[in-house]
C-alpha cells in the first residue's frame, strides 16, 4: 500500500489543502458506495490528510485492542476472479501464463480507460494519479541514484517483462481481430501502454493485500493460467491506512452462518478518538518501504546499512586463511552498521580478522558470544574505518543529487533517505564509544 513520504526536509512540500480539495470527493464518494455495499466498518473511518503522513485514516471514536478496523464483504475485494468476469479477460492467453499481480495491474488499467462507465469507478478514482516509487524517477535521476537503491530495483525488470508478454497477447488478438476495447473501439495497444501499465502495476504493488489462495472465489474456474501463487487482492478503502511499524494487526477471511464472506483487519492497539489509524504493512526497511511503497521513515529501527569484503579490503589486508574460513562460514553475507553499532556478521567478521587467537579458538569466540571488551573495542577500531568509507560513499552521493535541479518528488524522497543513512551511520559511530 503506497503513501506519500515521510521525510525530514522536503525539497517541495507537499500544499496539504490542494490535494485535499482534489482527493476529497473522490474518497468520500468511495466510502457512499462502500457504505451502500453493506460495508458499515467504514462509517466511523475518515480519510484525512495529516501534515506528516500524507493521506490517511481517522477515527471518529475510540479504538481499543482486538477491535475490528475494517470489514469489507469478500466481493468487493478486487481478485483475478474479478477480471475473469471483465471484458478484458480476453486478453490472457491460455497458452500464456501471467502473475497475479500482472492481471491486476490490467485490470486496474482497463477500468481506469472506462471511466465512468466501469462498476468499479469509485474505487479507480480515489487512486493516486502519481506515485513515488524510485521507478518513477526520470532516467538521469536514476542514474544518480546510488547502487544499493538500483539494485533493489527488480521490480521494474518483472513489470518490464510481463508487460511484453502482455503486447504479445495483443500480437495474438490481432490474429483473430479481437484487438479492440469492446467498450469503445480503440485499439488495445492504445490503452495499455508501458506508462499506463507502469502505473497500475505499482498501484497493486502498493495496495494489494494477501489472502488465502484457496479463498480466491472460484479460483479454479478462472480462465487465466496464473503462475506463481493466486494469492493478491485489492481491498477499496482497506488502502487508506498508513504504515507504522508499532501497529499490530490480524487479517482474516470469515464466513458468517449466512454463507456471507468478510475480510477484515483487527488491531492489537488503541487509538483516540479523531487520531490517526494505523496498519502494519510488515518488517520493512526503509530501503523497501521506498523501492515497494513510495516512502521511508524516520528512525526506523529495522534499517542496516550493509558493507562487503570488498569494502573491507579497501581498509586494509585480509589474510587468506581467515578470508576463507569467514566465506565458509558465510559470515561475510549482509554485514551491516546499525544505529546501535554492528551486526552479528559484522562483529564476527571483523574480529577473524584483528584477532591473533590461533584459528582453533575462533569458532568458540564468535558462536559462544564470548567477546571481551578488548575483543569488542578492536573490532570498533577497524569499524570505524570502514564507516568512515561508507559515509564518504553517501555524502559524494547526496552532493551529486542535491545538485539535480527541478527534481521529481520520488528522487526528492531518495535524497531524503540519503540523509536518513548518514544520520544511521553517525549513531553507529556514537555507539561505538557508548559500549567501551
């Protein structure tokens, strides 16, 4: 579920009143028609525009733990179920075989093409006409983006893809003269374009949720051969709830005595009356909260800054022998700074390398958590050496993109996180001293 993001110094903020006067009867006439669906959960939910999160939910009454936050009958949620009763099923190849998050995505963006005219109109239009995954920086901005960012981008290398199997669907159409909107008669090439398909993939990246496969309605009659597992759907108004990651929550599928089906979401927390409602999307770093959703936030406790053997070497000499038995014990793999000072790997990995034990002791050492204060200081010694390296790394970069003129809000969010990584890097240096 997407939002806007949470940041320390925005470049261009954000004017709260225009995208309130904007958004405003879209998301209300969204909760009329929820309301109208048998969707009475909502009624006490407010969307709202807060002044630090962006777009959000707020309560009108008091919340308390194991109170119910939404519930939303099963057919409103939007499956690959839904789209086998759309005229754009047509699409989808049965020699094919396309993601569930793929079929979605065209499902998303047929409707969006309808208008009006879709069943699902009030839900399309309260959807964010632009989002802030680094996807959607423009290409130069890309290519300032450091590398520990562009290479957590496998998503756009999927949505590519899948978006070429989808044109070679509409190659397939072709064939039969089957390449028009049912609708309005335009060719299906005009319609799902990269950047429109771009979008909506990003819009179910951020907003779907995951149920049970087994509960996909009808699954097994869907006309569209799924790969991978049938197990995403898009819940309207479900994704207005911001991220925090103190909130606790339950999702479930219920059915009542009636045969009705329910999915909703309970807390474990409390909240005020008229005060923010928060979910939990899951444990995120902030690397992934910007890659998958759009934003990061402030002092996320989950956040580690990893370095490598090579950044290490850069450092100083890395004997052979303890080189090797640190690879064989993978104790090299996701070493990282935190904000409290090193990891577990980074701990053990340094202190192979200062320490003059004969090897026979090392094992003893680092899976016995035997460290002595001696042992721990040295290995800070060589840490902070290589927190020196990996600071110069991020500041070299922040000069870079802070001289990018005219930026997109997303890179506007990456030099914020920038920034966020230098601050984590200089609590990890503090800590140092802290543990001596």
């Amino acid at each position: 579920m997407g939002r806007t993001s949470r940041k320390r110094r925005q470049k261009k903020k954000l004017n709260v009143k225009e995208i309130a006067e904007y958004e405003e009867d879209s998301l209300m006439h969204l909760k009329s028609w929820l309301l109208e669906r048998n969707c009475s959960s909502v009624n006490n939910l407010v969307p709202f525009n807060f002044h630090i999160t962006g777009r959000g939910l707020k309560t009108l009454k008091d919340i308390k733990p194991n109170d119910i936050l939404i519930k939303l009958p099963y057919e409103i949620l939007i499956t690959t179920f839904t789209l086998s009763q759309s005229d754009i099923s047509i699409l989808f190849s049965k020699t094919e075989h396309y993601s569930a998050q793929c079929v979605l995505s065209v499902f998303v963006l047929y409707e969006s093409h309808l208008g009006t005219v879709s069943k699902w109109y009030n839900y399309i239009s309260s959807l964010p006409k632009y989002l802030t995954n680094p996807d959607f920086c423009t290409q130069k901005e890309k290519n300032l983006l450091p590398a520990f960012i562009r290479d957590y981008m496998y998503e756009f290398h999927k949505l590519q893809n899948e978006f070429q199997l989808l044109i070679r669907s509409v190659n397939n159409l072709s064939l039969h003269g089957k390449d028009y909107c049912p609708h309005c008669n335009l060719h299906l090439k005009k319609i799902i374009t990269f950047e429109k398909y771009k979008w909506a993939y990003y819009i179910v990246n951020t907003r779907a949720v995951y149920i049970d496969e087994i509960q996909v309605e009808k699954s097994q009659n869907i006309p569209v051969n799924i790969k991978h597992q049938n197990n995403l759907a898009l819940a309207p108004f479900l994704d207005l709830f911001n991220h925090s990651i103190y909130s606790t929550t339950r999702a479930t599928v219920i059915t009542l005595e009636n045969g009705n089906k329910f999915y909703q979401i309970t807390t474990l927390n409390s909240f005020k009356s008229e005060s923010q409602v928060f979910i939990n999307y899951g444990s995120h770093s902030s690397l992934k909260l910007y890659v998958h959703y759009g934003f990061f936030i402030l002092n996320n406790p989950l956040d580690e800054i990893y370095f490598d053997i090579s950044d290490i070497k850069i450092c100083f000499n890395v004997p052979t022998f303890k080189l090797n038995f640190i690879i064989s014990n993978n104790l090299q793999k996701n070493m990282a700074f935190t904000r409290d000072g090193l990891n577990y790997n980074a701990i053990s990995t340094l202190f192979i390398i200062k320490t003059d034990l004969p090897k026979s002791c090392w094992s003893a050492k680092i899976y016995g958590n035997s460290f002595t204060l001696e042992d721990i200081a040295s290995v800070h010694n060589l840490a902070k050496q290589i927190l020196s390296l990996k600071k110069v790394e991020l500041i070299n970069h922040l000069i870079k993109m802070r001289s990018f003129n005219h930026c997109t809000q997303s890179f506007s969010i990456a030099i914020s996180l920038i920034e966020e990584y230098i601050t984590i890097l200089d609590e990890s240096y503090n800590n140092f001293y802290k543990s001596h």
